[in-house]
C-alpha cells in the first residue's frame, strides 16, 4: 500500500511540474507576447449573432396594441403553448417569435375589429428557454438561455466545474428536427482557444463527467495522515 501510495505521489508531482502547456497562435488562434496590447475591440466584437427567442408554454408575455389599452395586457402563455385575448379568442403562441405573434395578432384584429392594428409583443419572463446542466458541476439544475449563451457560459452559471469534474468530457445533448444528437467537448481545449466556444440552445442538455483520478487522489490525500510516519521513516 506505501509502495502504491509513494508511486502515485511521484507521478502526481512529475505531472505538476510539466505544468501547462504554453499558448501558440494557429490558424484559429493569435497569441500575443507580454510586450504587446491586446487590442481592444471592435464595436461587431462586442454583439453576439442574433438567436431569436421563441414563446413556449408559461412563459409571460405582455401584448400592447397601440391606441386599444382595452385589449393591452399582460398574460401568460398557458400549457398547451396558447394565448386567449379579447375580440379575437385563442391564437397559438408556442414556437413563434415576440415578432410573428405580434404579426398573428394583427392579422387577427385587421379589418374586422380594429383598423391598421399595430401590435407589439415582448417576452417578460420565459420558463421554456432553458438549459439543462447535469454532472459534476457545482449547481446543477435549469438554467436561462440568452442569445449569447455558450458552453463556458452555461458551466459558469452553474458555478463552474466540481472537484471531480473531468474536463475533456463534457457533453452537450440536442434534439435536431427530431433526431437525438450529442456532442464531445473539452473545455481545457476552449479554453487554450483550440475551438470555438460552442452555442448553447434552448433544451440542451450538459453533462460534465467525472473524473475517476481526482476521486483516486481524493482517497489517497485522505489515507496520507495515517501513513506520513510511517512514509517518513522507510524515506529516512
């Protein structure tokens, strides 16, 4: 047991002392030394691409209709992923952007009811647009997707990794047009720039695996009290 404890020791240090390995520009990445500014961005670097926000069930919404405050209001959207307004009855809101179903209103209350209707819808709360995030994170659970949501960003909002997190595997799940689909990230690769950090949609899924090493090294720090004597003598 000393014997196997010692030998996981040294391999332990030898890999501390390897250290990280040192950043190098690539096609995809520009490194710059510690004699040089990193550039300020540009005003494009500091927007993400748009990703619209869709309407699903219990989210709450707020329908404004210029000129109307008798068909304004607050609402939420209810399971089945519709709304019901006055004049008009039920309209489905499940899948639309705030713009297509202030265009769905519109066309509803045009002519019969109301003469050039001028809709606005906004999202004021959303439940549907969420991310899943599972494993060895520090908060698992639900969590908001905004249209700059990334992988780090998704594993940050959860507190970042646990102790046991294994970095090179980490999953994201995705259905895509019906069809199950996953992907294999490592995050120390992200993170060193290797690739792009990937967009999280709503509905993902992250898993962040864990590490049988760390939980091994856990339970040798644990047995180190009881054998620093005896390591200290057969070492002297």
């Amino acid at each position: 047991m000393r014997k196997i404890f010692i030998a996981f020791l040294l391999a332990a240090s030898l890999s501390a002392c390897a250290g990280r390995e040192q950043l190098q520009s690539t096609s995809r990445l520009t490194v710059v030394d510690n004699e040089t500014a990193l550039p300020a961005p540009e005003r494009n670097d500091l927007t993400a691409a748009d990703r619209p926000s869709l309407i699903g069930p219990l989210d709450t919404i707020q329908v404004d209709v210029f000129n109307v405050p008798e068909l304004s209001r607050e609402m939420q959207v209810d399971a089945s992923g519709r709304i019901s307004m006055p004049l008009i009855g039920t309209i489905e809101a499940r899948g639309r952007t705030a713009g297509e179903l202030a265009e769905a209103v519109e066309s509803a209350l045009r002519g019969r009811y109301v003469r050039n209707p001028d809709v606005t819808v906004n999202i004021r709360s959303s439940v549907s647009q969420v991310v899943t995030i599972d494993g060895q994170v520090v908060e698992p659970g639900l969590y908001p997707v905004t249209n700059q949501m990334t992988l780090l960003r998704a594993i940050a909002s959860a507190k970042g990794m646990s102790e046991f997190a294994k970095q090179d595997d980490v999953v994201i799940l995705r259905t895509v047009n019906g069809r199950k689909m996953a992907g294999l990230y490592n995050i120390d690769a992200i993170r060193r720039g290797a690739y792009d950090d990937p967009a999280i949609y709503a509905n993902d899924v992250v898993v962040v695996g864990d590490s049988p090493q760390r939980r091994l090294f856990r339970d040798f720090v644990s047995l180190a009290p009881l054998l620093a004597a005896p390591l200290i003598a057969i070492l002297q």
